[in-house]
C-alpha cells in the first residue's frame, strides 16, 4: 500500500502495514534490468503484489512505480507571486471578454511548438512582453507555452515526460522545469496558454495558466471533456484530424455540463472529482488530413454548425480560433505567414467569425531533429517547424494594423 508521504508499504501475514527498505528494493529492481531480468520476478524483496497474492495477475508490464512529489508540495515549493496570480485572474478575464465579443481586440497565441529549453523560452518571452506592450490596443497576446506533445506513434513526449531529449524520461525533473518556465514567463508580464494532454499534469501547472487547448487527437475523448468541465480558464477544442467540427462543437457542449469522475486531488490521492462545467469552451480550426479549414467559407460553415449545437450566448457560437498551422499550412512556417496574412485581410475587411488565431513561432525558424540539448541550434524548435522571430514580428504587426483598420471602418 501507499502512505501519504509517498513510501511504499508491505503487508504481513495477518493484514499489519510493515515498512519496505525503498533504497533496497530500487537497487535490487534497478540490478535486475541492468542483467536484462524482468525485474517483476528476479528479485526477493516482497512487494505489496506478494503479499496480497495478485503478483501473477498484475503489473506484469509494469517496470517501475516512481513516487513523484504531490501537486500541493509542489505549489507550495514554487508558489505564484501575488502580481503572477494577478496576471493569470485578469488575462482569463481578458481572453474571455475577446471570445464573447466584448472585446474587439484579436486573441493571439503565439510561440514555440513545444518549449524544449527554458532559457531560450524566456528569452523569446521577454521579446513577446516588448511587443504585447506596444500591440495591446489591437491585439491580445498570448504566449503559447507548450510541454506535452501528443504523438501519432512515436517520438519526443514533450519536456514534462523528457527534460533532457534523451529517453530518460525524468519526469520528476520535467514537472518542475515546466512550472520554472511557466513563473518566469508570468514574471515577464505574460499570461501562458498550453495544450492539456496527461488528465493529472494540470493539478501541477493549471493554476498558471489563462487559455487551454484540448489536441485534435483528443477532442472527442471522454475524459478530457471531463477535464475541460473543471479547468478554471477558457478550453479551445481543436477540430478532430479528420476535420470534423461535430465533435468539438459536442466537446463544448459536454465539457459545459457538471461531470462526476475519478481524478486526484492536490494530495496525490485517488479522488471523486464533481465540477461545475465549463461555458467558456470553444472551437479551434486546425485544419485536417483533407486540407485547411481557414477560409472565409470554412468559418462561416463551421459557425453555423455550432451554432446548431450550442446556445447563441455562448463563447461557442460567438467566434472560432484559427490555428494557422498543422493542416491549415502542412506545418510549412513560410505557408503559415501566408494563412496569418489572409486572415489579417479578412479582419481589415471587417470579417468577425474569427476572435482569435494560434501561430507557431521561436527565435529561429524551421526546426531541427531532437537531441540533448548541448547538440541543438539554439531557439529551433525540435517538433514542428515555426516562423523565425523577424517573420512573427512582422506579422503581429499587421494583425495589429488590421484590427485598427477594422475599427475605423
């Protein structure tokens, strides 16, 4: 059994907790893989499996269970300052106001695919803060700050699950580099959006965060509508990789209602979680494995399929996000400027179905195969291609212009 301080407790024979040496039976499993054994049966220090008489039934795949610290020690070890938890309550707020129309600025997500180097998303960060500054009359900025990446089959999972881009998959390590970076992008001035992919992460990161995306991959998962119902800022729903809007528009309309399911709590143990539902979800066009969905057409028709599903009041049918990369530009940086640019004419014109767009962005553009940090180009991302710093400056300068324009129309 499990005790609240995380050591791992044996059971003897009439059913009395007794202490394991945790040192010992790590170098006796660790020992076993070493010499190529399967470390569930070559050693002889008892585990709970034993002593309950399920060793043959359970955890036959199963290598290793590494504690990990609790969601509440680590918030209390790298706590919010007061101005972070004020950035985070008011940009919530913010992000809200441009979803319903309340506000007429346009939502920008923008930065790397997947930050792999904290120093360097700091760096990026305090550039972004420079710009969010000078654009804030016209545009929202948000900046992208991504650590799980969900794989099709196989490859780096993101800095959470592989700090070091090595398979040693230090996860311990990952959770804390991922909060590290996320307060000091706070500290910076901005507010942070990530993708939500493990269902126990948030408890560790959430609090940190103004916007959240559920993958395409994902969209039509149960548990992460459930997820979404009790996440505490506003959910986009990506469209699912087939292009389908039914099931984000579905999304939006369960993540909305009060769900009852297993999770954790701040503790680390096993618990019933109730939540009220989320009204703030909405729909992020991606694009598909048939194309882009980012036209003028394509926003209008998804628009009208929400709006079949969804209340008009809500954040749903008022507007969509456009993620101008993955299948709205086969993750090309220089056809992702070319999507960013047609929409920044489509809103000079005074089109309105879209109160936000998602770019893919780091300080240098493309991107380059993974590897240990001491072997990569410096601010090139190693999952999908983005545009360089000068192109994402550029751009966010016409999306500004192009939100000005619409005003004076």
């Amino acid at each position: 059994m499990q005790q609240q301080d995380g050591t791992s407790r044996a059971l003897d024979a009439g059913g009395t907790p007794t202490p394991l040496n945790r040192p010992e039976e790590m170098r006796a499993i660790r020992q076993a893989m070493d010499e190529g054994k399967n470390p569930l049966t070559a050693t002889d220090v008892p585990r709970w499996e034993d002593q309950v008489g399920v060793s043959r039934i359970v955890n036959r795949r199963v290598l290793e269970f590494e504690v990990l610290p609790t969601p509440a020690q680590v918030l209390s070890e790298l706590p919010l300052s007061e101005q972070a938890q004020e950035i985070v309550a008011y940009s919530r707020d913010e992000i809200r106001a441009c979803l319903y129309g309340q506000d007429d600025r346009l939502l920008v997500i923008v930065g790397p695919c997947s930050v792999h180097d904290p120093a360097a998303a700091l760096d990026y960060a305090r550039r972004l803060a420079a710009l969010k500054d000078e654009l804030g009359g016209q545009l929202l900025i948000v900046m992208r700050v991504y650590f799980e990446k969900p794989r099709t089959t196989v490859g780096w999972k993101g800095l959470i699950n592989d700090p070091d881009i090595d398979g040693s998959c230090n996860i311990r390590k990952g959770l804390l580099l991922a909060r590290h970076t996320l307060l000091d992008v706070l500290g910076e001035g901005l507010a942070c959006a990530t993708e939500f992919l493990e269902p126990t992460s948030p408890q560790y990161i959430a609090d940190a965060v103004s916007w959240g995306a559920i993958g395409a991959r994902n969209t039509e998962s149960q548990v992460h509508r459930q997820l979404a119902s009790g996440l505490s800022m506003p959910i986009g729903f990506k469209n699912a990789t087939d292009g389908s809007i039914t099931a984000p528009a579905d999304s939006c309309f369960a993540s909305a209602q009060q769900h009852t399911f297993f999770g954790i709590d701040h503790l680390g143990r096993a618990a019933v979680v109730k939540t009220l539902g989320n009204p703030d979800c909405h729909v992020v066009l991606r694009g598909s494995t048939s194309g882009p969905n980012y036209g003028a057409r394509d926003v209008a028709d998804a628009l009208s399929a929400i709006r079949k599903r969804m209340p008009a009041d809500s954040a749903a049918a008022h507007g969509l996000i456009v993620d101008c990369s993955h299948g709205n530009s086969d993750k090309d940086e220089h056809k992702q400027a070319q999507v960013v640019r047609d929409i920044a004419a489509r809103i000079a014109q005074g089109e309105r179905g879209v109160t936000g767009i998602m770019m893919e962005s780091f300080l240098e553009g493309g991107n380059q195969p993974a590897a240990p940090l001491g072997q990569l180009v410096y601010g090139k991302s190693i999952t999908d291609r983005c545009l360089s710093w000068e192109d994402t400056e550029r751009l966010l300068r016409e999306l500004s212009e192009a939100v000005a324009t619409r005003r004076w129309n």
